[in-house]
C-alpha cells in the first residue's frame, strides 16, 4: 500500500511506452532518483477523454509503437526501486483483462495503487473489492465541480491519497495556480486522508504554493511527458528534483 | 426513470468533474419530461417550428416490387432534414431551465451539429460543434449550415478524425466549462440518464407511426425497420411498439465494408451485431474493440452510422432478442439510396438507406412494414456522386456545392 512521507510529497505521472525508444523501467527509476515519492505509470487507452494534448499525443505514441496492458506489466515489473507505483488508465482495459486479473497484476508487477479517472465512485464496486483483496490503494479524484456530499462518499472509499484536481479541465502544464485549489483544499481540511494536487502543475513555484495552501503533496504529469519527449530521461530526474524541493520549501514556510 | 438499468448496460463512467452535471440533468429530466407545461412547449415548437407531425407515406413502387405495403416516416421532412430536431430542440430546453446560456455537440454526418445550431439559434443559446476533420470533408454543406446559424464548428483532429473522436473532445470541453455549459448529446449514447432522455425525446416518432399506420393501414405493422449507429432514429422508432409483441423491430447497422476485423480498424460500424461489452464515452455498451479493450476505428460510407458504440438500451434489446439486429453494407446502401430517389422521389440519407436496404434483404418482413426515413439525402450527394457512375454527369453540381 502507498505510504506518503511526513514531509510534503511529489507524485509524478508520464505515459507508458512514451516516448518510444525510452524504458519504462529507466523513466522509473529517474523518478525515484530525482526524490519522488509516488510514480503513476499511464497505461495508455484510445479514447482519453480526461487527458489535455500534451497526454493525449503521448498516448497515441504509445499505441502506435505497440504499448500493450501485457508488455505495461512486464515493463513495470522489471523497474528495480522501491518507489510506490500507481498504474493510471482508464476502465475499459481493466474490465476486458478482468477486473480482478487486472488487479492481481498489478499486484504482481509491484503496482500499489491504480487510479481510473473514467470511473467515480459510484460504479466502482467491483474494482474497489478487488482493489481490497488484492491490498492495492484505489486513489479518486476531487473536482472543483464536487459537491460536500459527493466528497463524502469519495474520502469513504479511497484509500493512498485523494487525488485533488486543482481545475476544471483536461490534464495539461499550466501557468499558475487556480483560486479553486486553495478553496478545494481549504473544503478538504477536516479529512484525513493525504491530499495531492494535480492538474496543470509545472514549476516548483506552484508547487511550493500548493504545499502552502494544506496539500499533502503535488502531482505532476505533463511537464514531464513533454520533457521526456524532449530531453529523455535526465530532464525526469532533474525536474522531479526541483518540483520535490519546491514542494518541501513550501512546506517549511 | 433513473433507476432504469438495461440489463447491466448503461451506467454513468465520466471524470468526476462531471457528475454534478450529470446528477443536476438527471433531476432536470425527471421534472422537466414530466412536467405538462414544458411538454406542452416542446410539443409546440415541434409543431410550429420543426414542422410535426410528419407524414407516413406509403411507398406505391417499393410496395408493389416488394410484394407488401411500406410506410416510410418522413422524418427527413422534419426541419433541418432528419430526425435530429428532435432531440436537439428538447434538450437546448432543457438548457434553458437550468440556466445554462451554452451549448455544445459533438456532430457527425452534420445532422446533429445542425440540428443543435438551429435549436440554439431559436433559443438564443452560445453553440460549439465539435466534428471530425475527415467529416468536416465530407459534409461541407451540413458545416456551411451550422456556421450561417452562428454556430462554431471546431475541428477535431485526433485519433480518426470522424464521430468518437468528436465526443471525446466534447467531453473535454464540457468537463473544462460545465458550470455553464450542457452537453447537448446527439444519440442514445453517453452517461445515464442522456440515454434514457434522447430516447424519451425522440420517442414521437414510434408515437407518430403507430397512430398514424393505424389510421392507414388499420394495424399495427408486422415490422419496423430503422438504420442504427448511435440509434437515437431507432430507439425513437422502436419505443412505442416495445410492448407490442408481434411488430418486429429491425435494427440495421452500417456493414461497411466487411464484418472481419483487420488491424486496428473494423471496416463496419456493426456493434450490435459483432461488438463486445465495454465501457466507452461514459457507458457500459457494445463495442467495437480489441481483445485489450482498445476501442477500433469503424467505417461507414455514411459518417452518421460510422460509431464504434451503440446506446445501451439498444444493446439491452438485442441481448434479449426484442429488437434483431442486421447489416447493409457500403453497397446495399447505395443501391437503396439510387433505387429510392429513382422509385419514390425520395432522396434518403445514406444513414437511412441501410433502413431502406433492409427491404431487398430480408424475407419476412410481413405485409406492412415501416421504415424509418431518419433524414434526406441532400447531404450526399457529393459522397455519392463520387461513389457512383454518376460522377461525370454530376461534375457541374459538384463545382456547386464546393463553393
């Protein structure tokens, strides 16, 4: 299961079998050096209806270059770290492998955690007991749109970290950071469980400012998908080092 | 109404950004599609704006070279040229009750996209119409239509091009502007309760026909036959003759091409007859997919069947053998198409053709048979003319319609 650290987290995301000539295992592994502490790993599906442009190219790639739930498995179970891994994909996949095969292997690959942003919490019965058989985390997302009595029934069911959506949209790096996350964490306080803000963070400054404002921890995908298009695997462990030490300065202020 | 569940098809899988909209149209549709003075409305600017009730026409040639008496619903007379007024109208009402002052569609063959921008027009809505680059191509007339009723047609380059990737990026916008945007679904398809409320909405049809068949016919029709892709034509068709037992209900998918799958594409839109459960744009539903559950691109010669998914409840009605699925592929269709202008003086929809084409392969479709003219064909003419020998005679008009 996913345990945060005590000082202000980083989470990062990049897309399997993007870009095509890179190892999962080597982008991995760049994570865990350059100080994250939780890394999803985009198992990519055709139809990304919550992904910005940046994710949604990366997933075309990965398609196109042959990037299967099969060979996501085995690339993520030769990564050699301890690093908690998180798989990110959407539900069609994990309901054509089987819900509870899925699971099991990602179990099985090392995978402690899955998140599925197709699927709120109200169809996710059956993949939350396998999630419980198998001892892997189910993380939700909260959404500026989400209501007080919605949230109750997401912080019911989740477990790792909640998943808090810093914006209306589609993933993607953004320029700053929006009003409505510091309202969304500011309507979060009074639960427990570690919250973690994505969507649209880029540079240590927002990450600083999250922290700030009562988040556990930050997330951060596009940035890096697109480094890693650019620059490979160094530009990862360099930039997960930046936004992890923006994300502790923001916790020291 | 909300607990309607079909047979474990159906559900509500989208970001959790937009389930509070989803939530909020589900109470606005169940006050609203029974609330007398919003019914009384829409029935009215049915009437007076979209042109119902449209006439069942018996078809005199088709009737006497296929040995029984056909009826065709002439939706493509409802304004605008097809089903689509239908549901765009009730639901930019919709909008309006929940004070949303934007719309957006995602838009196929175009018949949706502009069944939207008209409704929103008439309604003094914002409206966005998302539409695949390679159907921006084929249905200049459908995006000439939108834009010269204020709306925006958007492009959509991702993926194929064409219908699925539309929605997709629909969804996007919607989970980026829902507080004051709805979504204004083209079909039976999409999270509940948008599969429910477009069958509900377009239900007039079947309501229409069975009154209409029996003041003309003084029966009910031993078939009704209607062209599936999404299948907003076909639920609306269907549904005032679920309960009666002894009309047979045809559902005629796009066979494309071929039923056999190569590569990543199915060259048929057939999910009903070949597709695998699945989840895709916010339902569980028949598929078209690969064995990891990526979905496949399909293909029609018309861009208004060409879907990779089909509405749950439709799904739900073949699973339990109400409603028998079937296939006119590419050239089934065409010759319907040619053969139906020539016969009748009714240009059809491609869509429609399939319905259409069913009459030259099924046997027993009784002595009345109904058929679902979901739009007119006005649209097509530049595919088919490319499609057929009529090119050379055509070039002239093409010059046209290229302007």
């Amino acid at each position: 299961m996913i345990e945060l650290p005590e000082e202000p987290a980083l989470i990062t995301y990049f897309t399997a079998g993007h870009p095509r000539d890179v190892d999962v295992a080597d982008v991995i592994e760049a994570f865990e050096r350059g100080g994250a502490d939780v890394v999803e790993v985009g198992l990519p599906f055709s139809e990304p209806i919550a992904d910005g442009p940046t994710i949604q190219n990366a997933i075309t790639e990965a398609l196109d270059g042959g990037m299967t739930p099969d060979r996501y498995f085995e690339a993520v179970a030769s990564a050699d770290v301890d690093v908690p891994l998180v798989c990110m994909t959407y539900y069609n996949l994990i309901l054509q492998r089987g819900v509870d095969d899925f699971v099991a292997d990602c179990k099985e690959a090392g995978i402690e955690g899955v998140i599925v942003p197709d699927l709120p919490v109200e169809e996710s019965d059956e993949l939350h007991e396998a999630c419980r058989r198998h001892d892997v985390d189910l993380v939700f997302i909260v959404a500026p749109t989400t209501t007080d009595e919605r949230v109750e029934r997401i912080v019911d069911r989740v477990s790792g970290f909640l998943y808090v959506q810093a914006r209306l949209g589609t993933t993607g790096a953004r320029e700053d950071v929006s009003g409505e996350t510091y309202e969304a964490l500011d309507g979060l306080r009074g639960y427990e469980v570690p919250k973690a803000v994505g969507f649209g963070v880029s540079e240590p400054e927002h990450a600083s400012e999250i922290v700030e404002g009562g988040a556990d921890g930050v997330v951060a995908g596009s940035v890096f998908v697109d480094g890693l298009e650019r620059d490979g695997v160094e530009f990862v462990e360099e930039k997960a080092r930046e936004l992890k030490q923006g994300a502790v300065e923001g916790g020291d202020s | 109404m909300t607990d309607e569940v079909f047979g474990g098809y159906g559900g509500q899988y989208v970001p959790e950004a937009l389930m509070p909209a989803i939530e909020e149209l589900e109470e606005a549709y169940e006050r609203y599609l029974d609330d007398d003075e919003f019914v009384e409305e829409f029935e009215r600017r049915l009437g007076d704006y979209g042109g119902r009730p449209t006439p069942l026409y018996h078809a005199p040639t088709t009737s006497e070279r296929i040995g029984a008496d056909v009826y065709l619903k002439r939706e493509d007379l409802l304004h605008g040229g097809a089903h689509k007024l239908n549901n765009a109208l009730g639901q930019a009402l919709l909008a309006k009750k929940m004070d949303k002052d934007r719309v957006i569609a995602e838009t196929g063959a175009g018949q949706h996209g502009t069944a939207t921008a008209m409704a929103a027009a008439a309604l003094d809505l914002e409206c966005e119409i998302y539409m695949g680059e390679k159907d921006i191509q084929r249905q200049q007339p459908n995006v000439f239509r939108m834009r010269l009723m204020g709306a925006e047609v958007v492009p959509v380059d991702a993926g194929s091009g064409t219908l699925k990737d539309a929605i997709n990026e629909t969804l996007r916008d919607w989970a980026t502007n829902v507080e004051d945007t709805h979504y204004v679904i083209g079909s039976v398809v999409g999270p509940h309760p948008f599969p429910s409320m477009v069958r509900d909405l377009q239900a007039v049809i079947g309501r229409e026909t069975r009154r209409q068949i029996q003041e003309r016919a003084g029966r009910l029709p031993d078939s009704v036959v209607a062209c599936a892709g999404g299948g907003s034509n076909t639920m609306g068709a269907f549904h005032a003759f679920r309960d009666d037992e002894d009309v047979e209900l045809y559902a005629v998918e796009a066979g494309g091409s071929g039923l056999d799958i190569e590569d990543d594409r199915a060259p048929h839109s057939a999910s009903l007859n070949v597709g695998e459960e699945g989840v895709l744009h916010g339902a569980r539903t028949r598929l078209l997919q690969d064995e990891d559950g990526q979905i496949l691109e399909s293909h029609s010669l018309s861009a208004g069947l060409d879907y990779s998914g089909v509405g749950p409840e439709l799904a739900y009605l073949v699973d339990t053998g109400r409603v028998e699925p079937r296939t006119a592929d590419d050239t089934e269709a065409l010759e319907a198409f040619h053969q139906l202008s020539r016969e009748e003086g009714i240009i059809p929809a491609l869509e429609s053709a399939h319905a259409v084409a069913l009459l030259e392969k099924e046997d027993d479709l009784g002595d009345v048979v109904v058929v679902n003219l979901s739009g007119r064909g006005d649209k097509d003419l530049d595919t088919v003319m490319q499609e057929s020998a009529l090119a050379d005679d055509g070039s002239m008009l093409r010059e046209e319609g290229d302007r």
